[in-house]
C-alpha cells in the first residue's frame, strides 16, 4: 500500500488535499465512513469498491457528425489523463480496468454541424464493464456532445472533457438505466482560457447511480455550467457531487441541481433517495472569481429522502461574488392553490407545478430530440405515482 490514501474524515469541502491517482492501490478500500462515501449504499455497489467485481464488456456506440473524429485507443494513449486523474477507488479501478478508450476530438476552430450522440449500452444483468471517453475541444471549437447511458448491469468510468482555449463544448449525459443497473461515473473536465463548457446531467433510470463531475479552470477568463435532474422513484439511490476548482483569476461558475422523488418506505433501502453534494473551491489565485451553486428537491410522496450539502472553501477576499442555497420541500400550496382557484383540477394542478420545477433546466437542454424524451420520461414518472 503506497501512502497515498483516501481521507476519511476531511471535511466536504477539502478537495484541494485530496489525493489523485491512477493506482487502485493508492486508495484504501472504502468503508462507507468516509466523507465522500458515506451517503452510498456500498453494498449496493456490486463489488466496485473493492475490486471484487465480474468481468463482462458495454457496447459504446458513436453516431457524429464529419466535423468531429472518433478514435479508439488503447489505455497508452498519451492524451488520456489530461481531463483529469481519479481522486477515488472506483475511478481508479475503472481506469486502469478498461480495454479502450473512445476518444472524440473537434479540430481547431471547428463547429459540429450537429450532435455528437455516443450511446453506452451496459454489459447485461449481472455483469460488470468498465469504460472511458474523452472529448477534446481544440482552440475555438464547439460542438455538443450526448452521452446516453442505458441498459442493465454494473458500469463504472471515466470521462474527460479537455477544453483548448476559447473553445464551447456543450454535454448531456443520461443516465436512463435498467432498474437493476449500477453506475459509478467520474467526469473530468479542464477548461482553458476563454472557454466555455455547459455539463448537464440527467439521472432517470438505475438502482444506484452516482455521478461526480469536477470542473478544473486552467486559464483566465473561463466559464462553467454544471447542471443537473434527476428523478428518483422508490428503491433508487441517485447521488451528485460537483466540484468545481478555480485556481486562476477572472473565472465564472454557475451550479444548479434540481430532483423529484417519490416511494418512500420503512427502510431507507426502499425509499427513494437523493444525495446531491456541491463543492467549490476558490484559491489564493483565483481573484475575480464570480460562482453560485444550488440544488432545490421536491418530495412528491411522503418517505422519500433527499440529502443536500453545499460547500464554499475561499481562499481569498478579492472575488466578484459567491453564494450557495439548497432547499427541499413538498408541494407549493400556494400554488396548488392559485391553479385551482382558476378551475384546474388538483392532478393538473400539480403536474404543472413539477414540469415548472424543472422547464428551466430543459430548456438549457440544446438538442430538440433529447428534450422531448426527457419531458416524456418526466410524464412517466408522474402517471405512475399519479400525481
């Protein structure tokens, strides 16, 4: 066991002492005490953490349009890595347990004619697979990138967003799993000078899901938008962790996550539960910074559970501004209210408070085919608790 080890009572927002490797064993096994472990429902994790995990294969299929190349390499390649390096077990174990990378590359001062859809299918019921892309934005390039997660089995990877600068790269990643799926995903992203990158991520689907993107400033000047929605019905674990790093001046950071939730139950493991934990860190260097973070949840039945944890770590006084907010509530009966009085019937009434809920970050969403299945889904989740 090298010295390098993962913390295990750091506070939420000490991210910048946290350890990184490629190595497995530079990690302890987690135990579920651990800060950053200690929402999961580890043994729901079918042996990720520990290494102990089948073996099987995902199908990544990649549907792009001709401005943007598809390689796909072996774990040598050298431009691995350069989104970012594994700060837990499972993303280490991921990648140093993949046989190929997808690598996605548009070339510099390039605009996709379309999207980018690369379509992630799990290795089947009882079987575990690992994986990993990376997107590389050359300077002054933009495109927007689908990342459609779907299938059963145990999924774990990495994936990296590599921004040159002034480039725009838009992503949405779905996680529309089989219910009996588990998906642990880490996403780097680096963004340079003057570039811009707007991550959305919608949890739909899977027994547990945890997702943590992390977003490093490498030039001035830069801008971040890490959103999320999720909807969680009874017996589903979906966590979120965002961190956001500003080590440079002069950077913008805009965090908002929004979740429903319904199915509760006498036992936390057949509740719905939601755990989203946002993190920011603004260092000695990054003078200017201007960030917000929020997460707001909606309880849609009674016994369903959501934990929310906002951190700020400030290094210095020298920043335009930064705040956080979290909230979780059930139902607006202000709202209800004014709907009815206008003659809506309750069931409406309160459909139309949930599509409300979450129209802002919908329409963030870039490509009109990949919004529509969202609100379907959405409708979904609504006709089957009957609200």
């Amino acid at each position: 066991m090298t010295a390098a080890v993962e913390k295990k009572a750091a506070p939420e927002s000490s991210r910048a002492e946290w350890f990184t490797s490629y190595d497995v064993d530079a990690f302890e096994v987690p135990g579920g005490r651990e800060e950053i472990w200690r929402f999961t429902p580890m043994k729901r994790l079918a042996g990720l953490h520990t290494g102990a995990a089948a073996s099987g294969a995902a199908s990544v299929e990649v549907d792009a349009p001709a401005e943007v190349t598809v390689e796909s390499v072996a774990r040598g390649d050298a431009r691995l890595g350069q989104g970012g390096v594994p700060a837990d077990r499972v993303a280490a174990q991921a990648y140093s347990s993949f046989t190929a990378a997808t690598v996605l590359t548009v070339a510099k001062e390039t605009r996709a004619s379309g999207p980018t859809t690369v379509t992630v299918t799990g290795p089947g019921a009882g079987k575990v697979a690992y994986g990993h892309v990376q997107v590389r934005a050359e300077a002054f390039a933009e495109a927007v990138v689908v990342l459609d997660h779907r299938g059963s089995g145990v999924y774990a990877d990495n994936v990296e967003f590599v921004l040159a600068d002034g480039a725009k790269l838009t992503v949405v990643s779905i996680q529309d799993w089989a219910d009996d799926a588990v998906h642990v995903s880490a996403h780097h992203a680096k963004i340079g000078r003057d570039a811009v990158l707007r991550h959305t991520a919608v949890t739909l689907g899977g027994d547990v899901v945890r997702v943590s993107p992390t977003a490093a400033f490498a030039g001035p000047g830069a801008e971040v938008e890490l959103n999320g929605l999720y909807f969680a019905d009874a017996g589903q674990h979906f966590e979120h962790r965002t961190f956001v790093d500003h080590a440079v001046p002069n950077c913008t950071s805009n965090v908002v996550y929004k979740g429903a939730l319904q199915g509760g139950g006498g036992a936390d493991d057949t509740a719905a539960h939601t755990v989203w934990v946002g993190d920011v860190l603004i260092r000695a260097a990054a003078e200017g910074t201007q960030t917000y973070e929020l997460n707001r949840n909606l309880l849609l039945t009674d016994g369903a559970r959501a934990d929310s944890v906002p951190n700020l770590e400030i290094e210095t006084g020298e920043i335009a501004g930064a705040g956080h907010a979290s909230a979780t509530g059930r139902f607006d009966d202000e709202q209800l209210f004014y709907l009815q009085a206008r003659g809506i019937p309750e069931a409406q009434a309160r459909r139309l408070v949930v599509r409300g809920f979450f129209h802002e970050l919908l329409m963030k969403i870039q490509v009109p085919e990949v919004r529509e299945r969202l609100e379907a889904a959405i409708e979904a989740e609504l006709e089957a608790v009957g609200v």
